[in-house]
C-alpha cells in the first residue's frame, strides 16, 4: 500500500504485542515510505503496544475505539502524528479539544467495529466537518475512485479504505475469508452486537446464531457468551467461514476479484481523476 503511493496502515488489534513488533520490522525492510499503526484504545494490552511502537520508531499512530484523550498527547510528545477514528460529532469535538492531527469520519457502511448511531458515510462527513476544523479522512463504504471523489466533495480530505485491502492478494487474511469477501452480495452483512460493541458481520452460520439469540431476547452476557473469545481470529485468520466472526463492509458487495494493493490503489486513482474530469465538464 505504502509503495504503491498510500498510507499503509498496520493493525494492531489482531495482533499479540511481539507480533505487531514483527510486523512493524518487516514493514520497515519492505518500504522507505510512510506507514501507520492503527491501536483500538481497548485492547487489554495497550501499554505493551505503545512501548513498541514508541521502541520501533512509528510515526504515524491511527487510534480508535476509545477515548481519544488517553493517549493523544503522549504520543504527540514522542513527535508521533495521531488520527483518531470517530462515528459521531461528539466525539470530533473530543477530539478537536484533545489535539489530535486529523480525524477518521467512519460511517456505519464501515466492516468490523462501528458506531451505535448508524450515521452513514454521506452524512457524518459534512456533520463533523460543520463542527470542527481539523483535517477528515472518509471512510465507511469507499470502495472506488468514485466513492473517493464524492467523499472530497462533501468536504473530506482524504479516505481510509479497509474492505478491499482486506481481500487484497497482501492480506494475512485467510483465503477462505477473501473467498467469503468476494461472494458477499447486497445485503450480505449486517451491523449487530451493539450490546457488547457494535460490529458488521457476513450473514454466515454464526451470523445466523447470533440472530435466533436476539429472537429469544438474550441479555447482553448471553450474547457474550455465545461470542466467546477469539471468534474473529477462528474466522478471519483461520479460515472457518461457518463458526467465525467474518468483520467486512457493505463495500464487499463491490469487490468480484482478489488483487494486489498496488493495483487496488492504481485503480483508484485512475477512477478518481475519471470522475473528477466528468464532474468538470457538468
């Protein structure tokens, strides 16, 4: 992603702290350009994975699924550029007022963990926008150059992509999950679980599970329970589409081939400078 002219973007919450080390190391063999890691705030081993990324030289820090205040400036203090990811305005200004360098705008199109609000894309961005001057990055449902262009018109300054790097040749992922990607149709996935933290799955056995349990009016612990632990791992990581979490975005139902990230990124920014040449001549 890096090389091909992107920011390349680690993410951390799957990972083991010595293996975001690994991976960080690999990373800086394989590219001279600039690259992130992205930390979820809640993640049980958080110190672990600041010390690292302080140790390994990060420059560029994405946190998300937290409060912003926490860890912003510390990491401003070490020279580390900080992105914080948001779902609603409350949070913007939280982050406007904590001194973060940029905010992530995610719309409930987003794959994996969400907003309990279910803004979209489309109308977070100029919401966020109204209320705080820090630079927005879109994301949420941008899967194209076209999606990108219609994020910098509603005031975005640049997009973060995940569902299709995630069925991208690179991926760690496995590759029955990318089969399962590119399979995913309209109407595939489905936001739920916001009683323990909301998150969009593929309409898969589990998925299917998790619904008969909301039939039966299940509490909060039983939806725990039913979870587990290391559900997402079993089906993004090890391949078992039928029991497994499969976290993707609604933008999946757009993805019908596996590619390289080079080429993703060629792709859209052809389709971009496309759209943008159609748009002028409106």
């Amino acid at each position: 992603m890096s090389n091909a002219g992107g920011l390349g973007l680690i993410g951390s919450g799957s990972m083991h702290p010595e293996t975001l080390r690994i991976h960080i190391q690999k990373c800086k063999k394989a590219t001279q350009k600039p690259f992130g890691v992205n930390v979820p705030l809640l993640y049980p081993e958080i110190e672990k994975i600041m010390d690292i990324i302080i140790e390994e030289g990060v420059k560029i820090v994405f946190t998300s699924a937290g409060n912003p205040a926490i860890w912003t400036q510390w990491l401003k203090e070490k020279g580390i550029v900080v992105v914080h990811v948001v779902a609603n305005t409350k949070f913007a200004k939280k982050c406007q007022e904590v001194g973060v360098d940029a905010i992530v705008a995610e719309g409930f199109e987003a794959g994996g963990h969400n907003g309990r609000e279910e803004t979209t894309t489309l109308c977070l961005i100029p919401m966020v926008k109204e209320i705080c001057t820090l630079p927005v990055i879109a994301a949420g449902g941008i899967g194209s150059g076209k999606a990108m262009a219609a994020a910098f018109c509603l005031g975005a300054e640049a997009v973060q992509v995940g569902s299709l790097f995630a069925a991208s040749e690179e991926s760690s992922a496995h590759e029955n999950f990318k089969k399962a990607i590119v399979e995913t149709g309209d109407g595939g996935t489905e936001l739920t679980l916001k009683e323990l933290v909301p998150v969009r799955l593929v309409k898969n056995p589990f998925y299917s599970k998790v619904l008969e349990a909301y039939k039966s009016d299940a509490t909060a612990n039983e939806l725990a329970v039913l979870l587990g632990h290391g559900r997402a791992k079993k089906g993004m990581f090890l391949g078992d589409i039928e029991e497994g979490e499969l976290e993707i975005g609604q933008v999946s139902a757009m993805i019908h081939k596996i590619k390289g990230a080079g080429e993703i990124v060629k792709e859209m920014a052809e389709e971009y400078n496309q759209t943008i040449v159609q748009l002028n001549k409106i």
